[in-house]
C-alpha cells in the first residue's frame, strides 16, 4: 500500500470530514497566496464552504444571489482582466443549470475559471433526485479545455484547489456534502491529470474517483483475505486521464472494474472505456448509476440501496475474476 496514505483503511474510528470543508480551505490558502484569486457564489456560501474565503477576503468575493448563469459568465469577465476567479454552487445547478453560458463563454475562449459544484451524487442524500447531480462528469468532461477533478476526501480537496489557482485552463471540481473518510495524509502526491496505485496488485484493477476510492480501497483489503490480489487505482482527474498508469495496471491484471457516484455513461466508467477500447481492450465492469435517477433516502442506505459500496465491489471482482 502506498506509505502515504493512513495506515489502517479498516479502522472504524477512521477519521472523516466534508470534502467540501478541504475545498473551503484551500480556497482560503490559495487566496493567501496569490491577490489575484477571487470568488463568487450563487447564494450558497456556507454550503459550499466558500465561506472562509469570504470572510477573509470580503472586497474579492462577489455574492451573486440565485443566478448560475450570470455566476459564471461574470467568472468569464474576471478571468478575462486577469482574475483568478472559483465560482460555487450546488453541481445540480452548476453546471446543472448553466452549461451553456459555461460551454460558450468559458471553454470556447479558453478563460481559467473554476467552477465549483457541490453536494454532487447520491450521497447528498435527503434533497432527493432533484439535487443528486449524476451527470456533471459526463456534462464536463465532453466541454474542450475543461478540466475535470473528483478528490477522495477533504484533504485530496485543499490540494486540488491550490493546484487549481495555478493550472492556466478552465476547471471543475466535484465536491460530495457528507462527511468522508479521511485516506490520504498531508504527504499524499496530487497533480492534475495524475492518476495513483492507492494499493498494488496483478489479478484484478478497481479503478475509482471521487467519494468511491475508500470503497475500492476496503473492498481490496477485503479481496486480499479472498486470495484476490487487487489494485485500486485512483483517478482525481478524470480530464485529462493519466492513460499511462491505468494501461500500466491493466496490462498485468486483464480485467478491470470501475467506481463512481454519478452516471457510468459518459463518466469515469465511459472514459475508461473508451481508453481501453482503443489501446487495451480487456474485459470491464463499470460500477455507478445506470441510467436512472437518485432517491430521497439517507447517504449510506442510497449507497447501499445502488450498489455502491465495498461489499458490492467485492461482489463485482469475484464475478469478473470467475468469468471465463
């Protein structure tokens, strides 16, 4: 297991925290850092956690109220003068509500602004289908220039923030509403467009990103007890995909499954799909919601509930590694 990632994944005191709380902090550093980093957010401060820099900040922080579209095109004009602008709101409404003004005023020319989207998945829980953004990957990852993150907890989050305030290109980042176990440590390597081996193996590769490594890690150690010797690689940047080290995984083990909170279609599942198909076709199985919406239910019985957790992930590797 890489030696800088907590010890014992198992331990059922493992410490946990919002990832969007990671996020707010290293919004807050990455303000510190550079003058030029300012945000706005569409009337969702304290969800987002946008609130630390807000406080810090108040002449570099803009509240747009309920507006998406406008947030994010005045995100445009500020990067236009030189800004480094993050705008915040729930991914059901960025960039569930605003992809157009995204796609066109942001992609097409190019302005590296940093859109925010929180509370994305099933895991949000309670709000129901209306708020589990499912296809924000799938919506972001098909924009030109646009770069797509999902950390595996809130320290993954401070990282990929302040590598955001330097990246020249526009950005998303996902972010979940619960509480998430905390895996990796201060030390633990971030860079955009990097994937990592979170656990080694030959027989069978767990690819995951976002909220659903910790899943794939447990059900590896889980897998291990089995005689199953699996690699959990973890893919924070879904665009650009680090094609080397996932081909790298594959090429020993033949067999791959993948893991995500939101839509296998055109997501993590889809990219890796397409990669493989192209350059290494092997056999997949691709975890995640499958064309369908979420339900009102708590996180965990939603998770449960879709199939998405270790003991389903353990289930998927001994039915792939059975396969003939």
């Amino acid at each position: 297991m890489n030696l800088y990632l907590v010890k014992d994944i198992l331990d059922k005191e493992i410490a946990q925290e919002p990832i969007r709380k990671g996020f707010g902090k290293g919004l807050l550093e990455a303000g510190k850092i550079d003058e030029n980093v300012v945000a706005a957010c569409a009337d969702l401060t304290d969800s987002t956690q946008m609130s630390l820099f807000a406080e810090a900040f108040p002449e570099r922080f803009i509240e747009i109220g309920v507006a998406e579209q406008n947030l994010v095109t005045t995100g445009s004009g500020m990067a236009a003068m030189g800004k480094i602008p993050f705008v915040s709101s729930y991914a059901a409404f960025s960039p569930g509500r605003n992809w157009e003004q995204i796609r066109t005023t942001i992609c097409l020319n190019d302005r590296p602004v940093k859109i925010v989207g929180s509370h994305a998945g099933v895991s949000v829980g309670p709000d129901g289908a209306t708020h589990q953004m499912l296809e924000d990957i799938t919506l972001m990852r098909v924009l030109p220039n646009m770069v797509v993150i999902a950390p595996c907890d809130s320290l993954e989050a401070a990282r990929a923030t302040l590598a955001m305030a330097k990246d020249k290109r526009p950005n998303y980042l996902r972010l979940a509403r619960e509480k998430t176990p905390i895996i990796t440590t201060e030390d633990t390597p971030f860079e955009i467009g990097k994937a990592y081996v979170y656990a080694e193996g030959d027989d069978l590769t767990l690819i995951s990103t976002g909220t659903m490594t910790y899943h794939a890690m447990v059900a590896a150690e889980k897998l291990y007890k089995d005689g199953i010797d699996a690699e959990v690689v973890h893919v924070p940047t879904i665009k650009p995909l680090d094609t080397r080290t996932i081909i790298d995984s594959v090429r020993k083990s033949k067999k791959v499954i993948t893991i995500e909170e939101g839509q296998i279609a055109g997501g993590l599942g889809g990219a890796v799909a397409e990669l493989l198909s192209e350059k290494y076709p092997v056999k997949i199985k691709r975890l995640g919601m499958k064309d369908r919406f979420g339900e009102s239910g708590k996180p965990d019985e939603l998770l449960e509930h879709f199939g998405l957790t270790a003991k389903h992930i353990q289930f998927a590797a001994h039915k792939i590694m059975d396969e003939k």
